[in-house]
C-alpha cells in the first residue's frame, strides 16, 4: 500500500518524465514514448517507470536505450523538480506490455 506522500512524487514525476521523453522523441519520428505508471520505493529513493512504447516491435530497444542514458534524465528530472524535491529517486525504466496482453486476449477471445 503506497502511501499518500508516495502517490504524489509518483504523479509529480511521471508527469515530468512524461513531458521530458515528449520533447526527446519529437526528433524521431515514428516513435512515441509515454510513462504509463511510476512506482516510488517507500524510503523514496528508487522510482520504477513503466513505459508504453510505439511501435512495440522496437520497444525493449528503446527501454535499453532509455536506460543506458538514465543519469541524463535524472539530472534533467533533478533540474525540473528541484524546488518541489529534496532527492531525486534513481530511476529504472521498464516496458509496459499491459496494452499488448490486453490485445492478446481479446483476439484469442474473439478466436472462439
């Protein structure tokens, strides 16, 4: 169960994060990249970003890039939230399969 606190630096950072991977795909064109949930450790040091990625063929490629360039978004993140946060959470991205299992289903239960 998170805690209030947690819900809000949670919700302050997807939307940053949001905005941050915005203005970095707009050079690429073809690819959309949105944080789909963020979950922040109770000691409020870790923050584990969910993202939903288009086209998903090239999605972990993309996650693994994201993550390779994870101190670049945190100091960027640190940069926009630093009058709202003390620490800025080190960030771990993750692809959020959830709209591709969803599609999955359906289609297995339209099958029938």
């Amino acid at each position: 169960m998170e805690s209030t606190r947690q819900q809000k630096i949670a919700r302050l950072i997807q939307k940053e994060l949001s905005d941050i991977f915005q203005r970095q795909t707009q050079a690429t064109r073809g690819v959309l990249v949105s944080v789909s949930v963020c979950r922040v450790s109770p000691d409020m040091s870790v923050c584990r970003g969910y993202l939903s990625i288009f086209p998903s063929e090239r999605a972990q490629e993309i996650c693994d890039n994201i993550n390779a360039n994870v101190a670049q978004i945190r100091y960027e993140l640190g940069q926009r939230t630093r009058h709202q946060l003390r620490i800025i959470p080190e960030l771990k991205f993750f692809v959020d399969d959830s709209l591709d299992y969803a599609e999955n289903i359906d289609k297995l239960l339209s099958e029938n």
